[in-house]
C-alpha cells in the first residue's frame, strides 16, 4: 500500500508540474507539511476540514506568521475546540494586523461525529476588509465551509472540505469574488511513529495543487518536513508537555524567500 | 462432495446484500460508462440490463452466443462457464461458480440478480396466462432548465417567425409503457419530447416529436425472434449490420469484441438508430436464420426544391440515424426528409466449438447522399442504395475465443475486417488481442466496429488488453492500442497514426473499500495552421484518475476522485483538474435513498475535459462533462412505495468560474440556441415510475 502511495503521488506530481497559487498554511503545523492539513486533527481544522474538529481534542492555540518577510503579510490567528455531548464547537479570529488592506476573519463552526468513522462539520465565517487607499474601502462579506472526515480504517483517514462554494462577491463593482477552494487529503500511517499526510487543493481559476508531508513522532518531540508544488519546501519542529504544544516552521519558496511559523497550543 | 459444496454455497446465499434493480442497473452502467470514452446508449443499456434482472438467464441452460451477450459477464466468465458444464454437467447452485478461478465471491454477488439455474415455464397456450403473468411499467421523465435556453427565449418574443429559435418550451419529457412476459414476449411504446421542441401545435400536430412502438417474441419453440414495429439487428463484430452504440476501448478488456445476438427489441429514446417494419428468424436444428424488412423516414439536410433540376435526383449532404432533434424551423424543415428502405436476411450456423454465420443487406434511400466535398471525405459513400455482405465466426476451444469479422460493402466494393482473440493463460492472467483493418472506402453507415473511431472506415490497428490477479488485493489490468489511418481524417490533412495506452491498478482491501489509480496517455495527429497548408503535429494526452470508495456502514458510502488531465499540442500543455465528493445514503434500507456529489474542475480549454458519472434517475443519462472551470453540484433522490410506485427527484446546480475581467452580466454557457445567460445553471428532474409485478 505504501509504495502505491507513493507511485501515485508520485505520478500525479508528474503530472501537476504547473504553479498554482494557493492560500497560504494558516498554522505551523499544516505548512510544516506542505500544505497538507485535510486530515490533521487540531483546532486549526475550522478553517482545514471543519469535519476534522469533532476527532480534535479541545484546545486554545494561537499562529504568528509572516511571509516572505513582507510586513503585509504577516498574520494571527487565535483558534479554539470545545467539545460536547452533542458536537463539537470550534471558532477562531485572525488579523493580518501590519497590512495596507487590513483583513479579518471570524468564524464559527459546529462538527459532529455520525458513528465511530465519520464526522461532518459546518463552518460561518464573517470577513471583513478594510484600507483607506484601496477601492475596497471597507468590505464586509459572509461565507461558509463545508466538511468531511472519515476513518477508513487504523492507519488511513480521509478529509475533504469545500470553502466558499459559491464564491462569494467582494465588490460589486467591479464584480470581484472570493475564491472558491476545494480541499481533499488524507494521512496514512507508515509506520508506528511515520505518518504521511497529503492534500490536493482545487482553488478556482488556479490549477490544481499537491501537498505532501511526513512527520515523525517520538515522545513529547515531533519533527515534519514537506513540499508543495507551489515551489515550497518546509522543515518543522514540535514539542508538547501536558498540555502546551509548541510547533515551529520554517518554509522556503525558491524565489519569494523564506517564511516563519509559530504554534503556541493549550490543551485542556 | 457435491452435497458439501452444497451447504457451503447455500450459507453464502445469507451474506448476499439486497439491492434495488435501479442501483444494480445503474452500478453496471457506471462501471462500462467510466471506462469508455464512446457514446453509449444508456436506456437500450439499462433496459437490456433490467430484462435479465426480471427474467434471469439461466446458467445451465443459455447457450455460448447468449452467454457471450450477457454484459453483466465478461468473456472469461463466460468461457469458464462453458467449459465447467462440459466437464461437470449442471450447476447445482449459483455459489457453484465460486470454484471457477474468474468468479470470486463479490463477482457472484454482483451478478446474483441476472442469473438463475433453473428457468421458469412458458404458458403460451394462454394468452390470459401471459397477460396476467406479465410485468407492466408506466414511466415518465420530465426535466427543465432554468435559467431557460437562448432559442426559447427568442421564441418568446420573436415577431419574424422565419428567423431561427426554439418552436417549444426548455422542458424535456418522455412517457413510456412496457410490458414483459419473463424474456419470450415484451411490447412497449415510446414517447419523447426534447427540450425546445414543441408539443402539439402546426409544428407537432400529434403531441409528442417521437413516437416508437416495439412487440418482440423470443425463444419461443422454433421461433428465434419475432419483432414488429421498432426492433435492432446486431451481427457479427458489427461490421456488416449494427444499428446501435457499442462499447469502445475500455480498461475491461472483453468488450473488445461485440457479442451481437440478432434481432431485439429497440426500447431506446435515440430517434433514427432502429429499424421498422418486421423481422422473424427461426431456429432450424443447428442452423437459424432470418429475414428483415424495414421502412422509416429519417432525417436528412436536402437541397431545396426549388434549386433542384427535375431531372437529377434529390440530393442530401447527410443522413441522421442519431439525434431527432426537432426545435428550430431548419431542424424541422429536415424531419422525415428521407425515405428509407432496408431488406435482408441472416445465416447462422452452429458447430460444436462456436458457431459461423453470414449477414446481407441492401439498403435504397430516396435522395442521394452527396457528403460536401472535402479531400478527407472523399472515398466517403456517394448514392442513393446500397448492399453489405459479411461473414462471421467466433469459435471456443478450452480457455481460448477465437472470434472474427470479413465485411464487403458495394461502394468501390472496399472490404473492413476485425479479428480478435481472448485468451485465459492463467488462473489469473487474462489476453486480449485485435486486428483491425477497414478500408477507407467502406460504408460505415450502421457499423459499429471495434477500433479508435466508431466507424468501422479508414483505420489500420492493433490492439492488446490484459488483466492480471496480482494478490488477493491488487490487480492490474490494461491495454495498447496502435493504430493508423490511411487516408485523411477530419481535421487531419495527411495519413495520420497513433497510439493509446490505460494502465489500471485496483487494490481493494477489504469488502468495505477499494481504491484505483488510472494513467492513460493518448497519442493523435491532427493539423497545424502553417505558414502556406495545415502541417501535422502530435496531441498527446495523458490522464491521472485516484479513486476511491468507502462503505462506512449498511446504508452509507462515500466515493472521492481526484483527476488531472494533460494535453499537450505543438509545444504548448494544457491542463485540467476534478476533484469531487460523493455521499450516498439510504435512511431507510432501499425505500429512500439519497446521493449528493460536490465537485470542483478547473479546465484549460475543452480538450482537457474531464467525464464523469453522477447520480441520475433509472435509464437518464448520467455522463456529465467537465469542461469548463467551477462549481458542480448534483443530489438525486429516490422514494420507493410498496404499491410500485417509484420516485426520483433530481437537482443539479453549475455554477462556472466568471474571469475577473468579465461580468457576471456578460457571461454565458454554451452557444448558438442553446446559450444560456450568467455563470449559473441548474437542472430539476423528475421520474415517476409505476410498476405492476
């Protein structure tokens, strides 16, 4: 089954040899692994795989990240996983605080578990934009995510989410719409400590995108590395006591330069 | 030891899984429509399919030639079949083909409603009998788009009726009626209206656009086949005689060879592809034969009346026996342009290791097909009649199908052959070879031969399939096609060759889910715009599929796909992607069931379009084409009553990627009469379906 895996990854990386442009990793985790996030369990997965938050454990985390060492683009994002008898409720806030064109996002989201194997989960996200010199001014949108998980059996897991389906308009003049992001991956476990964990992800009117990422795990310490054919190539590390989780990455793009990553998590 | 294989295949029959006849019927088609790139003809298919499940063929009975047609079969179950009733007379028990090396237990249950071991009796001495013992359906289909079509829009408000639009409404209807005495008698009627034409009125006078009446009776004494009314003739390799769609190159490797049974009932909606009149054939000892008569107008592009000399014949640039597509004046203005005329007669002889047969036909139309003169048609069929001869074969020896077509049409007297091979090495290994050669004179109307194209004219190939066991979990299967052809082909202003190679692996674990991965890569010539003439340049297109499909409990499955394909032509790669999510759910075991697909593609341009099959209601057409950037949406609903009542309600919803520099205004799907405005479209189907025994 491994070396399927990897023939097939291997053949659609062959085959996907163009640059797509994705959204960015929204934690130190996920960008450790390429991009790869549809399956991983953490409170990050409200905006991932909504469906993964009712497989995650409860949490408050928070990401600092900053891209390619442009101050526009470094952003927060504070996320949280409460679980209950009924579902499991996620929410989360980001800001990308030093920009020009300040974007914030604030959602809110229910997963449920159907069965042992299977969880379904729905995400309401509220945007809001907002510059003095852009033609945007202020602009103030809903939208909604969609997601699905599945335990297939002990060492596979599939995920897939749909952001924004029906892409949201931005401005309507001129008519500009947020994109549309189709997300579909899965982990498998390789070994005892291995997992590989890989996504494709389908933005609208960009080409089709393959993440992949390994991590190794061994008592409190984690570390993972991963690529996206979006030319990024990311090394990661991780530490958790109890309940702190410390993740730190470091992602380079062979022409855009390198971007830092860093979790901090309390479980409780 | 017969006794124990006994109790051991009657404790399987308690983990058989029951399933609804629309799920059994539309699993198969799925299956032969995902691994075809040809035109299939879904509602002959399905109702095809549904007739064995109503009246199953029984295993100890049905000779190699039905064995062979059974699609729900492949050509090595078949042989295997064959082979053990030699050795070990009759089967006692369906389970009994687990000791075949083809069959495993998943097989079995896959085809447990198509096949029985015992037949039932005929009573057709009384006709009271037949008719109380008969099955009866009442079906219709109504579907509309919305928002609606180009050509009716214009319709609505056009003042000058002599400018072309739509004469109807967007809605398209059918209504149908069948009856069928288990698989020796059936009769039906057929009705259907496409979206845009219109419903009674100056255009439609009687209603509907197309009506079809069929009676078949089979394997009756003597008696062969009896159609009147609308009915099929199938023979050989499809060379000399086929009026309908066959399979083409798929990953299963035995529909390389066509397994035509004769004369058959036509219970399809494709206008045109049939015969009327009447056909009877009889089974005489070893040999059958039959006679056929067919006289139905068809529709054809003629020269106006007025430009035409008295004296010449009338002429027409084509001939459509598929289509029926009846909405705008001009497309009505070449209804029933034709008159068509069709007799012949077919030989059938069988050996103890097959069996040889001969077909001829002559065909006369009223007006001359004169095709537009293009240098790539030009051995095309010019004239006004006529005749085919073929000779067929298709023999069995042990694991080995050796079977074969010679054709000779009259135009330029060009000859087409196909000769095949299916070969089991070993328990696990399985072949398949064809040789195809078609001259690029022979007419290939109402052929359908095995090869790159459907017509069965101006191709040189040869073909090689295998599928082999490699574990209990995984299996390989595949095949390699070269071809060439000899003469210029649309598109292609010189001779022209090719290539075409699928590789599939499947793995499939456990009963609960199975994976595969498909590669295919293409190899076509087609022109370049030079500087002084069209030069030629290779198309090659490469395709990745990643399947994969999950029972989570009884009543629940999940399906994921992610396909990317690849075209590259003269220096410059295209490309294109699918992803989509399937949740199929049945609350309530089988009276309700629900299916909803998410999918999202991004497409380059056309050639880089993506098929796939979505959920539809019983004998709807389910491919849907990918072919632009965006969002699809489909959910189909099915409500089963215990009175024989059945519903299915569908909703599909596109919604196309706008480019940032146009408006949403501004934007269209589709062209011509059939261009709808803005990024969005959706779809609402309704069947209902009743159904008495």
């Amino acid at each position: 089954m491994v070396k399927c895996l990897l023939f097939i990854l291997l053949g659609l990386t062959t085959a996907i040899n163009s640059y797509a442009i994705s959204p960015p990793s929204n934690n130190a985790i996920s960008l450790s692994l390429g991009g790869s996030s549809a399956t991983y369990l953490n409170s990050f997965s409200i905006e991932n795989n909504v469906a993964a938050l009712a497989f995650s454990k409860n949490e408050l985390s928070l990401n600092a990240a900053n891209r390619f060492g442009l101050s526009d683009y470094s952003n927060v994002l504070l996320t949280g996983n409460v679980s209950s008898k009924l579902a499991n409720i996620g929410f989360s806030y980001q800001i990308a605080p030093l920009a020009h064109l300040t974007s914030q996002k604030a959602q809110l989201a229910v997963a449920k578990k159907l069965g042992k194997q299977v969880s379904v989960g729905i995400a309401i996200n509220y945007h809001r934009l907002s510059s003095t010199d852009a033609y945007y001014k202020t602009a103030n949108f809903l939208t909604f995510n969609i997601g699905l998980y599945y335990a297939v059996n002990k060492k596979l897991n599939v995920g897939f989410q749909a952001f924004n389906p029906t892409r949201t308009p931005i401005t309507e003049s001129p008519l500009e719409r947020l994109p549309a992001n189709i997300r579909l991956g899965l982990d498998y476990l390789l070994a005892k400590n291995i997992t590989l964990y890989s996504d494709v992800l389908q933005v609208s009117e960009e080409k089709i995108d393959l993440n992949a990422g390994l991590e190794i795990s061994r008592d409190k310490y984690s570390i993972r590395g991963g690529f996206g054919l979006n030319q990024l190539v990311a090394v990661g590390f991780g530490w958790k006591a109890d309940k702190l989780q410390l993740a730190i990455t470091g992602a380079y793009h062979n022409q855009l330069g390198f971007s830092p990553s860093l979790n901090v998590g309390y479980a409780f | 030891m017969r006794f124990k294989l006994w109790i051991l295949f009657t404790l399987c029959t308690f983990f058989s899984v029951a399933q609804t006849e629309n799920e059994i019927v539309n699993e198969f088609i799925e299956r032969y429509i995902e691994n075809t790139s040809d035109e299939v003809d879904i509602q002959q298919f399905a109702s095809d399919l549904l007739s064995y499940i109503y009246h199953p063929i029984d295993l100890n009975k049905a000779d190699a030639q039905e064995l062979f047609a059974a699609a729900f079969l492949d050509g090595f179950q078949s042989l295997e079949i064959i082979e053990h009733r030699k050795k070990f007379g009759n089967f006692i028990s369906i389970y009994e083909l687990q000791v075949l090396p083809s069959f495993s237990i998943t097989d079995i249950q896959e085809i447990l409603p198509f096949v029985s071991i015992k037949s039932s009796p005929i009573h057709l001495k009384d006709a009271k009998k037949i008719w109380q013992n008969g099955s009866h359906q009442i079906l219709s289909l109504a579907e509309l788009i919305t928002p609606q079509l180009k050509g009716s829009l214009i319709s609505d408000t056009l003042t000058d009726r002599s400018k072309n639009h739509y004469t109807g409404t967007s809605l398209y209807n059918n209504l149908r009626y069948r009856f069928d005495y288990k698989r020796f008698i059936s009769f039906g009627v057929n009705m259907e209206k496409d979206a845009g034409e219109a419903f009674g009125g100056d255009n439609n006078p009687a209603g509907y656009d197309y009506y079809s009446f069929y009676f078949a009776a089979r394997d009756i004494g003597r008696l062969k086949a009896l159609n009147l009314g609308d009915y099929q003739a199938n023979f050989g390799q499809g060379l000399t005689l086929s009026t309908g769609l066959a399979f083409g190159k798929s990953s299963i490797i035995t529909n390389s060879k066509r397994n035509f049974n004769g004369f058959g009932a036509y219970r399809s909606l494709r206008e045109n592809a049939y015969l009327r009149g009447g056909a009877l054939a009889l089974e005489l000892g070893n040999i059958t034969t039959g006679i056929f008569a067919s006289y139905k107008k068809v529709d054809g592009n003629t020269l106006d009346e007025e430009d035409r000399d008295p004296e010449t014949p009338i002429v027409t640039t084509s001939i459509q026996e598929d289509g029926g597509l009846h909405r705008t004046p001009s497309e009505l203005a070449d209804k029933d342009a034709i008159t068509d005329f069709q007799t012949g007669f077919y030989v059938d002889y069988k050996l103890p290791f097959g069996r040889i047969g001969t077909v001829n036909y002559l065909r006369k139309l009223s007006a001359s097909l004169e095709p537009n003169e293009q240098p790539y048609n030009q051995f095309n069929f010019r004239g006004e009649d006529y005749f085919k001869n073929g000779l067929y074969y298709d023999f069995v020896y042990k694991n080995i199908n050796v079977y074969g077509e010679v054709s000779h049409s009259s135009f330029e007297n060009a000859i087409a052959q196909v000769h095949g091979a299916l070969v089991s090495l070993h328990r696990a290994v399985d072949v398949s070879f064809v040789y195809r050669n078609y001259d690029k004179s022979f007419i290939t109307l109402q052929s359908n031969g095995f090869g790159e194209s459907s017509n069965a004219s101006n191709e040189n190939g040869f073909y090689s399939g295998f599928q082999a066991q490699l574990s209990k979990r995984f299996t390989l299967l595949g095949y390699y096609d070269l071809f060439t052809s000899p003469w210029l082909r649309f598109g292609a202003d010189a001779p022209t060759k090719g290539n075409d190679l699928w590789a599939e692996l499947h793995y499939k674990p456990s009963k609960k889910w199975r994976a595969y991965y498909r590669y295919r890569t293409e190899t076509k010539q087609t022109n370049v715009s030079g500087e002084t003439t069209n030069q030629l340049t290779n198309i090659t297109t490469q395709r990745h599929r990643l399947h994969m499909d999950y029972t989570v409990k009884k009543g629940v499955q999940l399906r994921n796909r992610i396909e990317v394909s690849v075209v590259e032509k003269a220096n410059r790669t295209s490309f294109g992607s699918l992803v989509y999510q399937d949740i199929i759910y049945k609350p309530f075991g089988n009276s309700l069931q629900l299916k909803g697909r998410v999918a999202y593609s991004s497409i380059d341009q056309f050639e880089n379009r993506i098929y796939s099959f979505e959920p539809v209601p019983l004998y709807d057409y389910p491919l849907f084409t990918h072919g632009f950037s965006g969002l699809r949406f489909a959910a189909l609903v099915r409500y089963k009553t215990r009175k024989g009542l059945d519903f299915w309600f569908r909703y599909a919803y596109t919604q196309q990627d706008v480019p940032l520099n146009s408006l949403d205004q501004s934007y269209t799907i589709g062209s011509g009469m059939q261009e709808i405005k803005g990024n969005v479209k959706q779809t609402f189907t309704l069947q209902v379906r009743y159904k008495i025994k």
